[in-house]
C-alpha cells in the first residue's frame, strides 16, 4: 500500500473552545452540512475533538448521524483505571463513555503543560491498552527547522514512543505532523515541504513497524479551505488536524470535501 491509498483523516482539534452553547451549535451545523453535501464514509474518515466537558453533548448530537463522525478526547490521564487522582480522566473513563481516539503529544501539551516523553509514553500505553486509537502528534519548532534539525527532531518524537507500543498496537496510532511555527499562525508548511517531512515519517515509521506504509500521517497547521486541496494532493499527506478552520462548520466541512475528493 503506498501512502496515496490510505483513506484520508479529518479532525477538527477545537482546542479550549467554545461554550457548550456553541459547541452544540457548531457540531449541529457540521451535521447539517454532511445531510446536504454528505461525505462517504469510505473516503474520509472525520473525528472532532471538543473539551472534555463537552464530549457527551457532542456525541448525543451525532447519536442520529447519517455517517460515523468520532469523538475525539484532547487529553487522557497517565495514570489508568480508577483512584484517588484529583482532576484526572483515565484511558477505562473515556472508554466508558464509548470516546475510542485520544489526542497525544499536541505541542501545546508538550511545551505548555511540560509533558516530557515518558508522560507521553505513559499515556499512549494506558490508551492503548485500554483500546483507545491514539492521534499522536509530532513536530518541530521554528528554531529546530532553522537549525536544520526538523527531520531529527520529529523522527526521535516517533522513536520516542517505539519502546511502549506493541508490534500489534501500531495498528491503532495514528500520526499528525504539526510543524509548531505553523500552528494558529496563519503560515502553513508548502506542500513541498510537508510531503518531503510525512515520508521521511513514513520512511521512519516502516522501519519500526510492518504498519508504517498503511498508517495514516495526518497534517496539522493553519490547514484551510484554501489550501486543503493541494496538501491533500501530496501522496504521503493522508489528512489534515485542523485547529482553528475546525470552529465554523463551513470552512471545516469544505476541508473534509476536499480530502475526500482529491484522494
Ligand atoms: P491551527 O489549524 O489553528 O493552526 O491549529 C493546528 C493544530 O494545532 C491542530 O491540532
């Protein structure tokens, strides 16, 4: 399988957004959109990732969906199963609550909140453990691309989690390369640029598992309507993680479009 035959991932990343009101609103909208101009399963696989607060309104507002759309987790807890963990929502607790994705490893959990490699591993290990698919993030900042590090940097994040993840387990990891300097700034990687980095991660990913050439390697930063279709035209590009696109219905609809029709 090469990369340009993967079915494509669309994820909208909401982030620290919006209001239960509008968050209701907003997926509402997206829904209505999928009835006038649906998107087949088959093509694009499509997730949304709201706060964790509202992941059970999200999901009672797709309970009637005409396609499976996921709902995704931004964030699960290193430590598993149930306990005197103040503050902490758990791998078992998500699962519970039939959330199958997690988001791992976002660079503003990493550079925000400190979390290092083991914490990753330790949540990658519960999730999956727990039978979670997790969505992990890698990428580098604008002074490692400028120092010529990039392709480094991003490969030790792969290898980085090799030492938790089961040659099995490989089958529910799922990778989105978000350049950090192209992250809610408006610059996005060319799609040169980003399809030379997704397979150096392919390259990368082969030679530690027999799934890397049909593993997903989604793109995250600044992705738009206007410029979805020519990064899903790149044969290693097998989706996109949309941030702040992923907020109005219409512009995250027509990147969904547009993955679906270009590959
Ligand atoms: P933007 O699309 O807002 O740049 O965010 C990308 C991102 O971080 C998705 O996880």
């Amino acid at each position: 399988m090469s990369g340009s035959t993967i079915t494509p991932w669309v994820v909208g990343n909401w982030k620290m957004n919006p209001m239960q009101a509008d968050a209701q609103q907003l997926i509402q909208n997206f829904k209505g959109l999928l009835d006038i101009t649906p998107i087949e399963s088959a093509k694009c696989h499509i997730g949304v990732a709201p706060v964790t607060l509202a992941l059970t309104t999200v999901q009672s507002v797709l309970s009637d969906s005409n396609r499976e759309i996921y709902t995704v987790a931004q964030d699960v807890s290193r430590i598993a199963g149930t306990g005197a963990y103040t503050g902490e929502v758990s791998a078992e607790l998500l699962k519970d609550s039939q959330i199958d994705y997690v988001l791992v490893g976002h660079s503003e959990r990493r550079e925000i909140f400190g979390e290092t490699a083991q914490i990753l591993n330790e949540k990658i290990k519960n999730a999956l453990n727990a039978g979670l698919t997790v969505i992990y993030c890698v990428g580098e900042s604008l002074e490692q691309r400028e120092s010529g590090q990039a392709e480094q940097v991003v490969l030790q994040q792969i290898c980085d989690i090799a030492t938790v993840v089961e040659a099995e387990q490989w089958h529910n990891i799922v990778i989105a390369y978000e350049p950090i300097w192209a992250i809610g700034t408006g610059k996005t990687a060319s799609p040169d640029d980003a399809q030379t980095m997704h397979a150096q991660i392919r390259e990368g990913l082969s030679q530690i598992t027999a799934y890397g050439k049909s593993m997903a390697i989604l793109y995250g930063g600044s992705v738009k309507p206007e410029n979805a279709v020519e990064l899903a035209a790149c044969s290693d590009i097998n989706g996109a993680l949309v941030g702040g696109a992923s907020l109005n219905a219409e512009s995250f609809h027509k990147i969904a479009l547009a993955f679906a029709n270009t590959k």
